[in-house]
C-alpha cells in the first residue's frame, strides 16, 4: 500500500454530512502527523504507538466517543470485564437472565472502560513506555512539532534526491497534499514487459522478494518494496535518526539492485534460493 497522506478530516466529515459512521484506521498516525480528535471527532479511530513513538509493539490505541461505546461489545480477546448484551427471556424459560460473575473486585469504571481495563493475556509493561517516550520526544527531541516538521522536510527533500538517482519520480498527486507526512513513494527504474532487461508478469512477484532479500544479506537493511499500478516502488519512512544522506545510499543500493534485476541476474540466484 502507497505511504501517502489521505484526506481523512475531509472523509470524516462528509461520512457526518451522510450520515454514516466513520472508522480511521491510523496506523501511521500518532508520532507522525499532528491529531486533534476533539476538533476531527471520528466514531471511531486506532493507531499503532510502536511504528512512530517509539514504543515496543502491541502498543496501540482505541479512541472511541462516548455516544459510541455501546457499540463496542467486547476486548479483543474478550476477558473479565465482558458484560453481555441484555437478552429477553423466552417464554420456556422465564425469569431474569443468568448475570456472568467475576472473581475480580466490583469495578468503578464505565462499562466500556472497564472491559479493556484487564485483559489476562496482554503484556501491560509495553504501555508502562509510553510516559517515557513522550517525554523523550519532548526533552530530547524539542517536541512533537519540530519532529514532525523534520521528518516531513526529510521525507520531500529524501525523496527528490532519491527520484533524481534513480532516475525517475515521486508519488504525488497535482495539490502535493498526499507528500504531506514523514513517507516518500519513488518509483524503481524497472518495467514489466517481454522486451530485453524487463520483467515477465509472472516473475513481478519474485523480483520483489529478490531485491529484498539481496538489500538484507548484502546491506543488512530492508527495502520496502511494492508493486502498486504495475509499477514498482520504493517507500521511505523519514525517521528523526536519518537524514538526506542515509535516503541517498538506499537510492544508490536499489539502482545497483535494479540494474542487475535487468540484466537477468535474479534469475539465477532468485531460482537458486
């Protein structure tokens, strides 16, 4: 999937002009572009911490208006603080419905508060981090706001610089409104085609896992490399530790890549492993 910015606060609203409830799904969202979900006021949103705060994974957050909580039904898995829906009794059996009891003490929080409040099989130390990532980015890094100022800069520049050496281009679209986040999409010099140094159809897929295994044993790092429209891509995520320079070498590495994918090299060592 394209690392670009959607214009979700323009769909979240027009879900709101019809009607119809609205989910974000921000997995990239927290730690990477600003969120005010009081001004947005989504039905529902979730987002990953680990991908841009910089917590371990397993992080993420559930935000859900209180208008909506009923709509949820249960954790994921469901756990103690499960209560089930109301049921009327049939006539066969009359009488008030059987209650779910709990071994755990009677909890003074919201229905909705109290279901994600314990659940047995969740490692809660991975959110103990969180207070302390924030006040890292926030000490240490001088706030949310120059970090995502720097990566979104490094991300334009990045990928300018890294289009140029590869010879080709940046996803964009013609308001440039999806090149504002902290994700560059450059296209690979690489066509599908039965023409000399192009890529049969069938074998699109095994380029892709070559170029990533290559840039793992060769360069310990990974390129996330994606067809998208037939074409082949390359997205960065312009983290706060790199800078235009670490974009440039990763653009220098898939050049080399791309050239050997068109003199036919992966045939040999793609069939071999």
């Amino acid at each position: 999937m394209p690392g670009v910015r959607l214009p979700f606060e323009r769909l979240i609203a027009k879900c709101k002009e019809l009607n119809v409830l609205s989910m974000v799904d921000g997995a990239h969202g927290i730690g990477h572009i600003p969120l005010d979900l009081g001004t947005l006021k989504p039905d529902f949103f979730v987002s990953n911490l680990h991908k841009w705060l910089f917590v371990p994974r397993g992080v993420c957050v559930l935000h859900v208006p209180v208008a909506n909580q009923h709509l949820i039904r249960s954790a994921l898995p469901t756990s103690w603080g499960f209560v089930p829906a109301p049921k009327t009794q049939p006539s066969s059996h009359p009488g008030k419905p059987k209650e779910i009891t709990s071994p755990l003490p009677a909890s003074t929080q919201t229905p909705f508060v109290a279901m994600f409040d314990f659940v047995g099989t969740i490692d809660n130390t991975n959110y103990l981090c969180v207070s302390s990532a924030l006040s890292f980015r926030s000490t240490i890094c001088d706030g949310e706001d120059k970090i995502m100022s720097y990566c979104i800069q490094l991300a334009l520049e990045g990928g300018d610089r890294a289009a140029q050496i590869l010879g080709t281009e940046v996803m964009d679209n013609s308001t440039h409104t999806i090149r504002n986040c902290a994700f560059a999409m450059i296209r690979l010099p690489i066509e599908i085609g039965v023409e000399k140094g192009m890529v049969k159809d069938e074998n699109k897929t095994a380029v892709g896992l070559w170029i990533g295994r290559q840039g793992a044993e060769e360069w310990h790092t990974f390129f996330a490399v994606g067809l998208y429209k037939e074409q082949w891509w390359w997205r960065v995520s312009a983290q706060i530790y790199l800078e235009v320079a670490d974009v440039e070498w990763g653009a220098t590495k898939l050049k080399e890549l791309c050239e050997r994918v068109s003199s036919g090299e992966w045939l040999t060592e793609g069939k071999a492993k």
